[in-house]
C-alpha cells in the first residue's frame, strides 16, 4: 500500500529540505509546489502579485491528478504543499483514502526568526523567483493553521 507523506509547516520551516531527504528515505516522488510553481511563474515576484492564491491553486490542480494516480499504482509521494488549513489537510486525507493509500502527517516546525532568515537567505540565492518581503512573511502568517489535537503527526523541528 502507497503513502503519501503529508508536510505541513509555515514558510522557511525546512519543509522542502525535510521532503527532499524524505523523498529519498522513502524511495518517493515528491511534489513541491513551490518549484512547480516557479516554473508556472516564470520567475517573476510573486509576492508582488495580487493573484498569487489563484496560481498556487491552479498549480496545485495541476499537481493533483499526478500524484493521485501515483498513490493507485503503488508510488509512495511527499506532498510538499505546506497545508497550511485544516480544510486543505482533511480534503488531502480523504484523496489519498480514495486512492486507496495511507497518509502520515509532518509538522516541520522552527523559530520564527530562524524561519525569516532562511527566506532572505533564499532571496539572496534565487534572485526574484518567488522573492517574499518581511511585511508579506508577517501578514500571510494569520492565514496559517496550526495542526489540532485530533491530527496525528510526526514533529520535525528543522
């Protein structure tokens, strides 16, 4: 039976450091949104765009049909999506249920200053591919959910 590894954390967490060792631990495919949705993208500022929940939805879609038909033929995936809701992470439960595969929930965790320096790290490095402002890490993180109490998980503290 398949599994799909579930990661969840906030930006700068370590996430697609920990699904990169992970997708080779497991012998996995791994789907990083962000770099699929560089490659939508074109390189260009996403926080400086209005339609950024638009594209990472679509990618997302995109992504979708790809690791589910992965799961039906026996492919373990690590979906590097961050699931930042609860709602993204029931929906992503109950597919991998439908395809008749298991999941296992990460939360990759860190301090949240340790988290902003690797994002400027990262800017630094990739130059406006996906460039996040300080005011754009501060704001979007109202919008991150937790894990509740009920979820079982696996901590991961990068």
């Amino acid at each position: 039976m398949a599994t799909a590894h579930l990661i969840h954390g906030y930006i700068g967490a370590g996430k697609t450091t920990f699904a990169s060792r992970l997708e080779l631990s497991e012998f996995a495919v791994r789907f990083t949104s962000d770099d699929w949705l560089a490659m939508v993208w074109y390189g260009t500022e996403a926080a400086a765009q209005p339609d950024v929940p638009t594209v990472h939805a679509r990618v997302e879609a995109v992504m979708l049909p790809v690791w589910t038909r992965c799961l039906t033929l026996g492919v373990d995936v690590v979906l590097d999506l961050g699931f930042w809701s609860r709602a993204s992470r029931d929906a992503a439960r109950a597919t991998v249920a439908r395809c008749g595969a298991t999941s296992r929930l990460y939360d990759v965790r860190c301090d949240v200053e340790i988290a902003w320096r690797r994002v400027e790290r990262r800017n630094h490095e990739h130059g406006p591919t996906l460039r996040m402002t300080r005011d754009t890490f501060d704001v979007l993180r109202a919008r991150f959910e937790p894990l509740e109490s009920d979820e079982n998980h696996i901590l991961v503290e990068t």
